[in-house]
C-alpha cells in the first residue's frame, strides 16, 4: 500500500484492485460495525473494518481488521 502522489485527499491510497485487474487510486476508511443482531450483545460485538472503493470502478470492500 502506497500513498497516491496526484491525489490532495488523505484518505486515498494506491492498492491493487481485483475488478480492474491492475493498481489503482482507492479512498480507504474505517468503520465501527455492530455484528450481533441480539439487543443484548450489540454493545460488545462492534468491530473496526477496513473499507476501500476503488476510484476508477467504484468497486467496495471491507474486512475486518481482527482478521487483517
């Protein structure tokens, strides 16, 4: 993972993208996920994901970062 040089952006990284098959700009965030759908787990079961789009296809992904 690389910092893209062209983009004034932060949160935007150069990563390989399955779709397009090659390198491309992505906007890479986190994000808090509740897992649980039981009301009374639901305040233990939030998770960080890592969630990129790639700026050429729009194409989204999202892993969780305790299986990173």
């Amino acid at each position: 993972m690389s910092k893209s040089k062209s983009s004034p952006r932060h949160n935007e990284f150069v990563e390989e993208c399955p779709t397009c098959d090659s390198r491309t700009p992505h906007q890479v965030s986190i994000e808090i996920k509740t897992e649980s759908r039981k009301r009374e787990n639901r305040e233990f079961s939030r998770e960080p994901y890592r969630v990129t789009q790639c700026s050429r296809c729009g194409d989204r992904r999202a892993q969780r970062m305790n299986d990173a």
